[in-house]
C-alpha cells in the first residue's frame, strides 16, 4: 500500500469518526433538550428518556469500537508489513 493511500485511507477513517461522533453529540444535545423540558411528573417519559439515553450510551461504545478494532488491524498489518521487509532485508544480506 502506497504512502498516499494510507494516508488517504486515514483521513477518510478519521471523517467518518468525527460525523459519526458528531451525530451522537447533536442526538444527545437534543434529548438531553428535550428532558430538560419534559415536568418532573411525567416520569413515565422521562424513564423512557433514561432508557433511550442507556441505548445511545451502549451504541456510541459498540461504535467507538469498531473503530478501535479497525485502528488495531491496521497497526496489526503495518508491524506485519514492517516484519516482511526486515526478513527481506535480512535475505538480501545474506544472499549477497
């Protein structure tokens, strides 16, 4: 894989991250919004609320490792990569 490409590869990993965390953000600004504004006697909403925020909570982990996972393959592959070339050097000098 060529310099460019993983860097390429990189930046649109890390754009995905940040409107997928954006979104969690803005979803969460708005519920936290709404319960905010919903009276304390509506406990039957607000508990919906809490559950729905334990939802997000859960999702926003699965998520955030996904990418951990994707992070962890990726350096994974690079020391794998890093361990062929030295093997490769080391046949070259010996070869020679």
């Amino acid at each position: 894989m060529s310099s460019a490409t993983a860097q390429t590869i990189v930046r649109d990993a890390e754009e995905l991250f940040k409107i997928v965390m954006d979104l969690y953000a803005a979803y969460l600004d708005d519920v936290e919004r709404l319960i905010r504004e919903v009276p304390e006697t509506e406990t039957q909403l607000l508990g919906e609320l809490y559950a729905q925020l334990g939802e997000i909570q859960s999702a926003m982990e699965h998520d955030v490792s996904v990418f951990d996972r994707a992070i962890q393959s990726d350096r994974e592959d690079i020391h794998h990569l890093k361990d062929q070339l030295k093997i490769n050097d080391i046949y070259k000098m010996l070869k020679s």
